[in-house]
C-alpha cells in the first residue's frame, strides 16, 4: 500500500487529475478480478468517483480506494472452500 501511495504521489504532482487515475486503475483491475467481485468493485467505483477531491488531497480517497480493493480480495479468498 505504501508504494502505491508514493506512485499516486507521483501522478498527482505531475498534475493528472484524480478522476483518470482511478478510471485507468479501475480498468486495470476489472482485468484482473474474478467475476464474482465485479459487481462490488463497480460499486465501490462509484462511491469514491463521487467524493474525489481535485487536488493533491485526492490521493487519501485513492489510497482508501486500493484499501478497499485488497479488503474486497482477502474476503474473497478466505471464504473460499476448498474440497
């Protein structure tokens, strides 16, 4: 999570605006999700589309964003049943 944080650091003072981060990551991600978690990542996109800030202050919403991504994915893999 910190090295994510310092590469949102990075594009947030190259000035690239919050809002194509999270679509470019979100698009990354959708490629890489089982399909049963789709459906909440979209949710989640949503959610945090709506309450980005524009400025640098952006980058504690995209960290909580990422956050919430890996929350989804270890839920996810510990309440799989292996038989």
């Amino acid at each position: 999570l910190l090295s994510i944080r310092g590469k949102f650091q990075m594009l947030l003072l190259d000035f690239v605006h919050p809002k194509l981060i999270l679509q470019k990551l979100m698009e990354h991600l959708l490629k890489r999700i089982e399909a049963s978690l789709r459906r909440e990542l979209y949710y989640w996109h949503a959610y945090y589309d709506r309450r980005l800030p524009p400025e640098i202050t952006a980058l504690l919403k995209l960290e909580e964003f990422v956050a919430k991504f890996m929350s989804m994915c270890r839920k996810n893999s510990s309440s799989r049943k292996y038989v």
